[in-house]
C-alpha cells in the first residue's frame, strides 16, 4: 500500500483535506493555540506514567555520560578520535603536527597564529582520493570555500577589493 493509510491523527481528529494544513492537523493546532498543557507537547493527562519515567532514564543515561567520560578521557582514543576525524581530508595526527612546525604554526594564507587545534583546519584538494594543502585558520577556510577554490574567483576578490579600497 502507498502513502498514509490513517484515518485520524493521534488526538482523533479526521484526516480529511479539509482538516490538514502543511504541517499537520487543523484540529490539533487549534487544541494548541488554545490549551497550554497541549501546546507544551503531550499533556500530562494523555501520558503515561511508566512512559514518563521511562523517558525520564533515556534523557538521564548517567552510565552512557560515565562511558563517554571516560572514552574522551584516554589519550589513545582522543588520538583515534582525530585520526578519524582527518582521514576523509587525506591528512593525519601526525601530517598536521609537521605541518604546523613547518607553519610556524601560522596560517598559511594570512599567517595567523593558531590559538588551538580547534581553529586549526586541514585543508585538502578536493579530489579523489583528497590531497592535503596546508593548514588554515577558520577564517581562511571558509573564504576558500565560499570562492569554491577557484583561483580565478579569489583574483576577481582581491581586484575588487583593491578598486573600492579606501585610502
């Protein structure tokens, strides 16, 4: 069978042509401009208890936030962590740490100093398989990307930029 087969939505109200809007149900909407307990979501008289509580230890999960603790905790897994992070770019943990010697951790496109790793961005060739450039600052690698790498754009930035430059 295609499409949706139901007959009501889930307070009751028929689906009918008439009765739905782009994003749901006219009848409910109306119950939520009107009621408060409805607008707030599910009103406390349509749940559950045992539903609540439940959903109660799935927004806790004190031992799933121990496990990350403790997963983000050991350097072995911070390092496989960011390998992971970096192999889609080419670049590995230990490409970026020569890189940034041979950097003199700057920018190399406005020489920048990086503050810490997370400004610190992998650049790479979009290719397949990716080739790394150099490392950039957050700045420079979003123009890059906003110019689609295209020398020829980030020409035409620079010319523009020196036409209306105020002196």
């Amino acid at each position: 069978m295609h499409g949706n087969t139901k007959t009501h939505c889930k307070r009751g109200h028929p689906r009918v042509p008439s009765n739905l809007n782009g994003r749901g149900c006219k009848g409910c909407a109306e119950e939520r401009r009107k009621n408060p307990e409805v607008k707030a979501g599910l009103a406390a008289y349509e749940r559950k208890p045992e539903v609540r509580a439940a959903a109660a230890v799935r927004r806790s999960k004190p031992e799933a936030k121990a496990k990350k603790a403790a997963y983000d905790a050991t350097p072995e897994q911070k390092y496989r962590k960011r390998r992971d992070e970096l192999k889609p770019y080419g670049w590995t943990p230990e490409m970026v740490e020569t890189a940034k010697v041979e950097q003199g951790n700057k920018c190399a496109v406005c020489r920048v100093t990086f503050i810490d790793s997370r400004h610190t961005h992998a650049d790479h060739e979009h290719t397949v398989p990716p080739k790394p450039r150099a490392l950039l600052c957050s700045a420079c690698n979003t123009s890059l990307g906003g110019f689609m790498d295209d020398p020829k754009i980030c020409r035409q930035a620079a010319e523009y930029l020196e036409k209306y430059k105020g002196d």
